[in-house]
C-alpha cells in the first residue's frame, strides 16, 4: 500500500509569451506561472523601422524569434485583431500580428489569441479599461517595481489572460463564443 509523499511536488512551471502585435511597436511580455502564481520574467517592444511593410513584419519576425530563443517560452498569447474605422489600419495591424504568429509557428510553439476585451476583463475585471488601468493592474499583479510601458503591459495582460485560462475574474471562458459589441454570441 502506498501513502502518499509528505513533500509535495513543486508546481509544475509554464513559461507564456504575450504579445501586442503593432506595425511600429510590438509589445511583448513573459511571465512564469507556478500553481497559481504569477512571476515577471521580462517585457519590452520591437519598435520597427520606418520604411517599406516587408521591412517592418522582418523586424517584427525577426525580434520576437529573438525573444523566443532568450526566453525559450513554452506558450503564447497574442492579442486579436479587431476592425477599426480605417481599413487600411486593420490590414496592417492583420499583418504584423500575422509576423507575431509566424515568429511563434517558426519556433515550434502553439498560440491562443484572445479579444482586447477578454484581456482587459481577466487583468481589471471590466472589459472596457483603459490603458492606465491595466498598465497599473499588471504592475501590482506581477509587483513590478515600475509602470511598464503601454504596448509591454497589454503584452503582459495578455499573458496574464492566458495563464489564467483565458477567462476573466469568475467569467466564463469564451472558447467557441464570438464577441460582438462586448457581448459573447
């Protein structure tokens, strides 16, 4: 008959990669989950250069696959991309999440996306934050000793969002559900 060990095993340790995909900034963030603990391990952006699109999603691509090998995560998150009022906007911010994905892809790694509004509703608890409250939510979840700077928090609460199944403060979790005007159908 076997008993079980009085040392319990430590909790097993998942790196998560968050990423804000942006043409001229792309924000990304990694934390460590343990359990249900949340640990920084770096944040930063790929600012790309002015120029031509290819050069830019080469940035993109070619920065995040150099976070990835210094930071080896083992899951990722990236940020959906929603229409704006400008479509040439939306076009473009498709295609540098599309380099964001591919960096990740090209490492061998899976991705979860998830709306700006799962995001924000997992890190404030309200889906329609602004940036200064989940700047300063993510500062006190991860007791950052500083503000990180917009594009690294929402790459951050993205990863906060993953790590915490993709679900909100007791919200539902909306795998399979689509998202119009903030409500889940």
């Amino acid at each position: 008959m076997s008993h079980p060990s009085p040392f319990p095993l430590p909790p097993s340790r998942i790196r998560i990669l968050g990423i804000d995909p942006g043409l001229r900034i792309t924000g990304f963030g990694v934390l460590d989950k343990e359990g249900q603990q949340l640990h920084y391990v770096a944040s930063g952006c790929i600012k790309t250069p002015d120029g031509e699109l290819p050069e830019r999603l080469k940035a993109i691509l070619s920065g995040l696959g150099e976070v990835i090998a210094l930071h080896k995560p083992e899951q990722v998150a990236v940020e959906k991309v929603f229409v704006n009022v400008n479509p040439q906007s939306t076009l473009l911010l498709g295609q540098a999440r599309g380099a964001a994905i591919c960096a990740a892809v090209l490492a061998g790694l899976s991705v979860a996306e998830y709306t700006a509004l799962q995001v924000k509703q997992a890190v404030v608890g309200n889906g329609h934050a602004g940036k200064e409250q989940v700047q300063a939510m993510v500062q006190r979840l991860l007791k950052l000793s500083g503000t990180p700077s917009p594009d690294a928090a929402d790459a951050l609460a993205c990863a906060i969002c993953h790590a915490h199944g993709g679900m909100g403060l007791g919200a539902l979790a909306t795998k399979g559900f689509r998202v119009r005007g903030g409500r889940l159908v």
